[in-house]
C-alpha cells in the first residue's frame, strides 16, 4: 500500500513561474518584431537567451521532481505502476495539448490580425505530415522538419518532455544503480551529439542529417538526467546538503547572468549542460534550504505555479492576439516606458486569467481523474 507521507519541497511552484515568465519575456519581443515594431529580441542578449534558459529549467526541474517520485514509489511499493505513471502524465499534459494543436493548425490561421509575417508565408507548416507529427506526440521532429507553426511554437519542448516521461519510469524500475545509469545516459548522448556534428562535417548540406542534428539538439535528456541526479542526493539524503548555502545559490545565479553575455562560442552547443547544473542548484537551494534568501511558497506564487503550464501553452496566442490587437487598432509600440507597461501587463494579465480558466474549468476535470493514479502523495508541489 503506497505511503501518505508528504514530500515537501517548498519554492516550486514560484519556481515554474519564473520559468514560464522568462519565455513570455522573450516572445513578447520576438514577437513584437515579428509584427514590425520594436523589440529587443535581437538587440538584448539577456531578452534573447530568457526563453531558452526558461525551457532548460523546466527539464532540469521535471527531471528532479518526476524522478524523486519514481524513487520513493519504488522505496514504498517495492516497484513502480508503469501503467498508473502513464495514465498520470496522459491526463495532465495530453488534454490541453491536443486543444492547442487544434487551435493552430484549424481556428488560429483564420485570424489575420494575428499574423507573424516570417512563418506565415512558410505553407508547408500546414501540412498533413506537420499535422501528423503534432498527433503522434513528435512535435520536436516536426518543429526540425518544417517552419515552427504560428503560435504553437512552443509545444517542440513539450515532445522532448513526452519522450522523457516514455522511457524515465523503466529507467528508474529497471536500474539497479540509478545514478551510474544516469551518468550513463548522459555521457552516451553527449557521445550521439558529438559524433553527429562530426559527420556533417563531412557532408555539411546533407538535408537528413541536418534534420537529424536538429532533432538531436532539441532532445535535451542530459537535462532531465541532471535534474534526476539531484533527485537521487536528495532521496539518498548525499551530497546536496553541501550545497544547501547562499553563497552556492547566489554564485550559481550570478554565474547564469555572466554566461549569458561571456559564454564562449567553441562550448555554446554544450552550455545547455552548464546552465542545467546552475539551475539544479538553484533548485535544491529554494525548495530545501531553510535559510535560502529566495522565499517564494505563498498562495500567490502556489498558484501561479498550478497554472504554469497553461501560461506556457497558452501565451503564444495571447501575445500574438495582444499585440496584432494593437496594431489593428493603430497603437504604435516601441520600447518606451508606457509602451512596455501596456502591452506587458495586458499580455500577463489576460495569459494569467485564460490559463486560470482552463486550469479551473477544463484542466481542473482531467486532474481530478488524474489523482485516482497517485501512487505517492506530494505535499507542496503537483507533479507538472
């Protein structure tokens, strides 16, 4: 019988938060330039890096906390419910992603206030293929095949996560020692990506491998499996009380920002690998260490941590909806104060409140379901 005792870890959610907010960020402004005003997408290195590093961390951190799980479910139960995990991540990811592959490729393209210029003149991201791919949960693949679909985009991150959570319950039930086969796994990609980048050195036009390398780069695991290593020092109480000081987390935040703007381009490929050890300690430094100087777990932060996957599927839409809204009605956007002030809070406010409504009153509905297949109970944080 599986245990009720609570696993707490405090911060999380506030955590996811600022995750999702580092991408709207960076979209707001990619977007903004996409619909010819403004931005600083292409002119501010730190606006130009916020949504890839927000991505990082949400690997890095379902890493951490989907493999903690598996660890204690198979402490408690002796083994782990492929079947019930499956079911677990179906009812929470699948409903609102099949709702916006619907809305992208069948009701949005009909809104022409919301066109972005450089992908909508790219026809073959409508096609039966791209679509195929959506449905079949490779929307990585296709996202290295064809142009990114107009305000879909960020699903691609939402495939690499759907192929982690396809092998990660084997990986945890089958291994007899966890962490040598997640140092395994991480060093046999990094090998993959290594040798690939060798090979098109040798035919560097060759439209497969190039689709190949594309695809490759996009599946960060090695994220995920670092994220997995500090759910094992934390279930095996090893190691990371060591890291459990300000002075780690502020070096480890301080060290973001430098890489940011200093990161040398012979390792760029590889940072991703640098930024998901920084981000791991950020992680266990807020949600475990009592004297973090990050407080975050209070209700306003409880919630938008629940609603952190609606704001990211959903604040595409909302950004390209806000802004061509703007524009249809002769509002000039540029970088001014007041211009920011308006169009940053209207696309938070209005991705907030779409996200809290299909959080309560569609999302709410598979989540309740979704506990039927809870094998163990979490106390501070839902397991995304």
């Amino acid at each position: 019988m599986a245990s009720n005792k609570h696993i707490y870890f405090g911060g999380l959610n506030g955590l996811r938060f600022f995750a999702a907010l580092a991408v709207i960020v960076t979209h707001i402004e990619l977007i903004k330039e996409q619909m010819e005003f403004p931005g600083l997408h292409s002119s501010n290195k730190l606006v130009f890096e916020l949504g890839g590093l927000g991505v990082v961390f949400f690997f890095v951190l379902s890493g951490f906390l989907i493999t903690y799980l598996l660890l204690k479910e198979k402490e408690q139960t002796g083994t782990i419910d492929v079947k019930k995990f499956y079911y677990r991540r179906i009812l929470r990811i699948w409903p609102l992603y099949f709702f916006i592959v619907a809305l992208g490729f069948f009701v949005l393209p009909h809104f022409k206030f919301m066109d972005l210029p450089f992908f909508s003149k790219f026809n073959s991201h409508l096609s039966i293929l791209n679509l195929l791919l959506f449905l079949i949960m490779l929307p990585n693949l296709a996202f290295a095949i064809f142009r990114p679909l107009p305000h879909i985009g960020q699903l691609w991150s939402i495939g690499v996560e759907e192929q982690f959570y396809l092998i990660w319950p084997w990986v945890v039930k089958k291994s007899k020692n966890i962490l040598k086969t997640l140092f395994v796994i991480i060093a046999l990609l990094i090998v993959i990506k290594v040798l690939l980048v060798l090979v098109l050195k040798n035919d560097p036009q060759n439209p497969n491998l190039l689709i190949l390398k594309k695809f490759v780069a996009m599946l960060k695991i090695e994220s995920m499996a670092i994220g997995g290593i500090g759910a094992w020092m934390v279930f095996k109480k090893k190691y990371f009380q060591k890291l459990l000081s300000n002075y780690f987390l502020i070096a480890a935040i301080v060290s973001v920002l430098l890489l940011i703007y200093f990161m040398p381009q012979k390792i760029q490929d590889a940072s991703f690998l640098i930024y998901s050890v920084l981000f791991l300690i950020i992680i266990i430094n807020v949600s475990l260490n009592t004297n973090s100087i990050i407080k975050i777990e209070n209700k306003a932060f409880v919630f938008l941590g629940n609603i952190s996957y609606g704001l990211y599927m959903y604040h595409l839409i909302v950004v390209a909806a806000f802004i061509g809204f703007l524009k249809h009605m002769g509002f000039q956007i540029d970088n001014s104060f007041r211009s920011q002030l308006i169009v940053y809070s209207g696309v938070l406010v209005l991705t907030v409140t779409v996200s809290w409504l299909s959080y309560r009153y569609f999302e709410g509905w598979f989540l309740k379901v979704k506990h039927k297949f809870t094998v163990v109970k979490s106390g501070s944080f839902t397991e995304e």
